[in-house]
C-alpha cells in the first residue's frame, strides 16, 4: 500500500459560481417585457374579435327571435306598448294594460326564456306593470354583449347603493326609423319598431336587405341617476329599447331623451331633452353589429356615409342605396 503526501507549493483551481449577473438578468428582464409588450395588442386583438363575433352571434338569434314571433302572430312585436312618455297608461287595444311591455318580452319563448315568459305573462294578465316583475332582474345572456363592461346590468344605483327598482338592462335596440322617437307620440315611425306598431314583412317595401332590424346600444351605469337606454322594463318614457340611424355609428353628439344619466359616459354622452333619438353604439373597433330585416347580420363602419345609413333607417323611404 502507498500513501500519496500532498504536494507541496501547489493550490487547488479555482470554483467557478454558477449564475446569473445581474446585467445577464436584467437583460433577460427586458427581452420578456419586449416580448410581453408585442403579445399584449394581439390577445387583445383575439378577444376583440371573440366579443365581436359573439355579439354578432347574440343579434342573429334576436333578429331570428323577431322572425319567428312575425310567422307566429302576422307581424313583428311592438317596439313600445305605451306611447312616448307615457306610463301607467297603454291606448287601444290594450286600455291600460300591458304598461311597460316592450319587443324584448315578446321575444322571450323563441330566445330559450320560455318558463321566464310564462311567469312573466301571468304577472302581466293581473293588470300589473312590467316594472313590478317579481324577476324583472333575470340575466338574459343573450341580450348582452361581453365587450360592455357594464354589462350585465340589473341594479340602479343611487349614493353607490344597489336596489333592483329597474331590472335587467340589455345592449340590444330595435329599429325605430331614422328620426326622432316622439313624433306623432311615437307612432306611425318609419322604421319596424315603434309605439304599438304592428310592421309586417310586406311593410317594408325598401327591402329586408336593405332596412335595419337590431343593432347595439353601449350602457350607462346607474352611479347618480337613471340611463334608461337598454331598459327592457321600462322604456315608455323614451323609447330606449330603439335606435335611431339619423346619426351615423359611434357618434358622440349626446342622445336626447328622458332620465338621462346625469355624467354619462363619455362614449355614450347623452342629456335630458327633446325631440328624443338614440343613436348605435358599441366597444367594437371602428363600428357596431346590425341586423337587417331579412335575418343576415353585418358590420358597420363609422365611416357608412349618412346618406347610406339614414336610408337603412327607413322601410318605406324608396332612397337609393348606391354604397351598402
């Protein structure tokens, strides 16, 4: 057996540490943020475009919806069943009754709400109004869009306390025409749906293709006041389950109705006055979703010339269309 004696004179090499610098890492830092940052627009591209289409999706089952209650009945449903800045008070043939009822409730049984229809008409045959609704706060998934951060709304909301007083509010109108809403105390518009309106298909002489059935609405939260655009409850004062097409898309020249919000948003500016209109709205980029009266949906540009867009208003207008 040998025994080795350490030589003398002579070290052990050096332990290299294994790591990071603290410029490698900061590096490092930088190429993810990088990375981050040119990943960020295209997610939020994607799920544009995912909330676009499901809002695209929601419209064409509401404008199916419409069409189904039109084979069922002979007509479209009544955009309001009280004229214009009316409540408690519906004209022939309902005397009374029916006070608040809009287009949206009819639709309910051909939009997967059948047991909510059927809870909601017996509560409406006892005389009562849609705004007294034991479940006037029911979500109904298909009357909103995902890109409203609003949405869903049910609540009124009044020194930042929630009470249910005006139920669901959805981001979906109907066609009023391309005026205001309470000429003639909203009846007889040129649009589909208006005060008591009974519209048929051989109504609209225009053609489906070229007249504006649904489109969208961006709503206001309830922070200091009411905003009774998308008030499916309650739209006699207004008729803010309609639209108007007198102003193109997205515009920000404030609407003009009854109990507007008192700081609405700035998106969606709005101030108590009349004659009364409501103008389409949407989160979507450089336009809104819109249905046409023969069931196929399109999107709109901000940029559709007026012209255009206030013929698509009309049913019976005879304008040309040159650019749809």
């Amino acid at each position: 057996m040998f025994f080795q004696y350490p030589q003398s004179g002579k070290s052990a090499p050096p332990q290299r540490c294994k790591g990071f610098t603290l410029i490698e890492l900061l590096v490092v830092i930088a190429i993810i943020a990088i990375l981050i940052g040119l990943l960020l627009p295209a997610v939020q591209k994607v799920r544009d475009a995912a909330a676009r289409l499901k809002c695209q999706n929601n419209i064409r089952q509401i404008a199916l919806g419409l069409h189904n209650y039109h084979d069922a009945q002979g007509h479209f449903p009544h955009g309001t069943y009280n004229e214009i800045d009316t409540t408690f008070w519906t004209p022939p043939p309902y005397n009374g009754r029916q006070d608040r009822r809009c287009w949206a409730h009819d639709i309910w049984p051909y939009i997967e709400q059948e047991n909510l229809y059927r809870r909601f008409e017996a509560h409406m045959n006892t005389g009562a109004s849609a705004l007294a609704f034991p479940d006037l706060g029911t979500i109904i998934p298909v009357l909103m869009c995902p890109s409203d951060p609003t949405s869903p709304k049910t609540h009124t909301y009044w020194g930042g306390i929630g009470v249910p007083t005006q139920g669901f509010s959805g981001n979906y109108a109907v066609n009023a025409g391309n005026g205001f809403f309470d000429t003639n105390r909203g009846r007889n518009l040129n649009g589909i749906f208006f005060a008591i309106s009974r519209v048929t298909l051989t109504d609209i002489p225009d053609g489906t293709s070229n007249t504006a059935f649904v489109s969208e609405l961006i709503l206001s939260p309830d922070t200091n006041g009411h905003d009774i655009r998308g008030r499916y409850h309650n739209p006699a004062h207004s008729g803010g389950v309609a639209f108007s097409t007198r102003l193109p898309p997205n515009n920000l020249v404030p609407d003009q109705f009854n109990w507007c919000h008192a700081t609405p948003l700035p998106r969606a500016p709005c101030i108590w006055a009349s004659p009364m209109f409501v103008s389409v709205r949407s989160y979507h980029t450089n336009g809104v979703n819109m249905a046409m009266a023969d069931g196929s949906v399109r999107f709109v540009p901000n940029n559709v010339s007026l012209a255009t867009f206030q013929a698509i208003g009309s049913r019976n207008g005879g304008e040309p269309i040159s650019d749809w």
